[in-house]
C-alpha cells in the first residue's frame, strides 16, 4: 500500500481550466484522507516535469479538459501513456470528458470523471494511493466499464461542502455562487453536466473563504461566477432580491476586502431577470461598471429555436435598464445558430448596431456544437462575407469585442471527429 505522502497530484494547467482547477485542487486539499498528499500546478507544464517527479514518486495527472482543447491535451496524454506506461496514473475531467468519457480512455487515460468533480477526484485518488479499485465510485468511469453513467443520475454536489479554490495550494479564481441552470438552451451543455438542478452557495460559506483568502493571500477584490447571476438565491426561474442583496451586503462588508465584481464577466445575466429594483440595488454595492447580458440573437424565430425562452424585445429592455442603472451592457450574440437565415442574420447585424448606439458593446460569439448540448449534432457556425465585414467595422470602432475571428476554425475543430 502507497501512503498519500509518497503520491503527487499533477494537475496540467492550461487557459481552459483556470477555474476547474481551484474547485478540484481546494477538494483534494481539504480532504483529510489526502492531507499528505503532495499537490503540484505548475505554471507551465513539461514533459520534463513529468520526469523528474515521476523519477522519485508515484505519479497522477489530473487533465480537465473543454472540447475547444480536446485534441491538443488528448494528443498529449497519448505521448504521455506511449513514454511512461502504466507508471503514472492519468485522470480526465470537465465538460468534454463528462459528454465523450470513451474518447479520454481511448487516447490512454486510466480514469475519467463524469459531471461534477470535485468529490469524486477525492475518492479516485484516496483509492488510487490505497490501491483499491475504483469500481463503484460515482462518477468514475474505467477502461472496464462498458457503459458511462449520465450526470443527472449521479449525486448532486453541494457547493458549501467544498472551497471554491485552494487556500494551501495558492490556487484562486472567481468564487463559483451558484450551479447549475434550467434553462435548456440547445447551444449550452450546462444542463447537461449538471442535471439542470440549481444550487447556490450559501452566504455564510462564501463570507467564510473570501475571509480567509484576505487574511492568507491579501485578497483585495474576487468575482463571483454564476451562469445567471440575477438567479441567485433562488429556484434559478425567478430572481429573489432579498436574498442577493444579503448576500451582497455581507461580502462588501468583510474587512479589508475592496472589490466585488458581479454580473460582469466570466458570468452574465438573462435579460428576462433584468430589473430597475435589481440593478439599482446592486450599482450600491459591486465594483464592475459592466453587466454581461446574453441576448444571443436579433431573431425571436431563432431565439425560440434555441430554446431561450426570452425575446428580443426582453433583450431591448434590459440593455435600456442597464444603461439607466449606470452601467454598461456588453451584450453577447452568438452568429451561425442552427436554423439561421441570411434575414435572421441582418436581424442580428442590425440589433448590433443599434444596442451601440444606444450605449452599449458587443461581445460576438460563433456557435459551437458542443457535446453534450441539444445542438451538438449541428453543422458548426460559419459567417458570411457581410457578417464579417459588419463585425471588423464595429471592432475597428471600439464596440465589438470576442473571439469570433478564431471561433470558426474552433467550431470545427470541436465538430470534427478526433
């Protein structure tokens, strides 16, 4: 039997798993079963990292892994498994090992975690250093197994029974408020890695961390990550005021603390949430001078198709509140939706320039079909000529912003077979 102390845990940092890192890392280290376990997030990952801690101790990788950076991370854990062998412990999550578990075990991995991870990874690496086979442990899928469990039939993480990052390890990120969402927009995987069940975490939780990464690290300033951050509190289909503005009161009054940024990205609002009661209630207390909204589309037929359940017209309104709020709406649009016409693109083109002209900036987005969602089996996104011609003048003018001019190429690649 291997003791926890003679076990390193590497996870392998990238840019799309900055905050799937903090959540898994601050479970493994709060775990007592694992309080010797050596931890490691190297800044940059190298194979000769990998070989130097691999000389001296026993060896696990932890990869979380999105669709947007499947092929790059599994073609590096194939080099991985053909160099060490069965001498090291490969272990994949996130979104695109919960909707594709048989692609991870086909390109090496031992393991894959599927929907929520964080107590899971516990439990596979308790018995990964104990030596125990894993069968039977939620959520953990084996070489052996012939069929993959699904996330809505698996237990249901309770947010304030973990960190929301890594106080010992030094791992930060934006503090993860709520999980999960029931709106089922066929473009989005949410629902699916989480079930659709919408959980928050509690006041007294997150005063509680906040406190202590002031106290260990200087904490100044955090955001809060929500997929609807207006949703807070409640059932995730009706804001609840009262309990954000609790919320919003206890952490903005923690000593020392400066900034909360809420709304903002990497979280957004739905504009059928947008309130002058809300917003006005928030300008008190939160930093950000930006809200995120996602109107998606300037198509109500394409709106409906994705299953939004809001209109354009909602969308309208919430920037209009927003920009009476005091703030600035930078207003997502995704270009290329399933079922798009060339008039349902000049919609959005026109929306476009009329949410800028009343004050507003755009954030342009190109469908994905990501595994897991409704649409994962469209034809990814493409912009016609005049589409990008609209987009480059608003770019070039100040007001776009996004990564639609690379998302294309991404949104075939996440189309494409490995």
């Amino acid at each position: 039997m291997t003791a926890s102390g003679d076990v390193t845990f590497v996870f392998r940092t990238h840019n799309t798993a900055r905050y799937s890192m903090a959540a898994i890392i601050g479970a493994l280290e709060t775990d007592p079963r694992l309080q010797d376990l050596e931890i490691v997030a190297p800044h940059r990952f190298s194979l000769g990292l990998v070989r130097q801690i691999a000389a001296r101790r026993r060896l696990i990788i932890g990869y979380s892994i999105m669709s947007t950076s499947r092929q790059e991370l599994l073609k590096e854990a194939q080099y991985i498994r053909k160099e060490f062998g069965d001498s090291i412990v490969l272990v994949g999550g996130g979104a695109h090992a919960t909707a594709r578990p048989s692609e991870l075990l086909s390109h090496g991995f031992d393991y894959v975690v599927v929907g929520e991870g964080e107590q899971a990874v516990r439990d596979l690496v308790d018995a990964v250093i104990n030596e125990r086979e894993p069968a039977g442990i939620p959520g953990v899928v084996t070489q052996q197994d012939e069929s993959y469990p699904s996330p809505k039939d698996l237990p249901t993480v309770r947010l304030d029974d973990f960190p929301p990052f890594a106080i010992k390890t030094n791992v930060g990120g934006p503090i993860e408020v709520t999980r999960g969402c029931p709106f089922r927009c066929k473009f989005c995987a949410t629902p699916f890695i989480t079930g659709g069940r919408v959980r928050h975490r509690s006041i007294d939780s997150i005063v509680h961390w906040l406190s202590l990464a002031v106290d260990k690290w200087g904490f100044k300033r955090t955001w809060f990550l929500s997929p609807n951050a207006l949703s807070y509190g409640g059932h995730g289909r009706r804001p609840s005021p009262e309990k954000m503005e609790r919320l919003l009161r206890r952490v903005t009054s923690v000593p020392l603390f400066e900034e909360l940024y809420f709304g903002s990205f990497p979280s957004e609002v739905r504009p059928d949430f947008v309130t002058r009661q809300l917003l006005d209630m928030m300008r008190q207390y939160v930093a950000n001078k930006t809200v995120q909204i996602g109107v998606q589309s300037g198509s109500d037929r394409v709106l409906q198709l994705a299953g939004r359940n809001h209109t354009v017209a909602q969308g309208v309104d919430a920037v209009r509140i927003a920009l009476d709020c005091g703030f600035v709406p930078h207003v997502d649009m995704i270009f290329g939706l399933p079922g798009e016409s060339q008039a349902d693109v000049s919609a959005s083109l026109e929306l476009c320039y009329d949410l800028v002209e009343m004050g507003a900036m755009i954030h342009a987005h190109v469908f994905m079909p990501l595994p897991g969602s409704a649409f994962e089996n469209m034809p990814p996104g493409h912009l016609d000529r005049r589409c990008r011609e609209v987009l480059g003048d608003l770019a070039r003018r100040g007001v776009l912003t996004g990564s639609w001019g690379v998302q294309e190429d991404l949104a075939r690649r996440v189309a494409s077979p490995q």
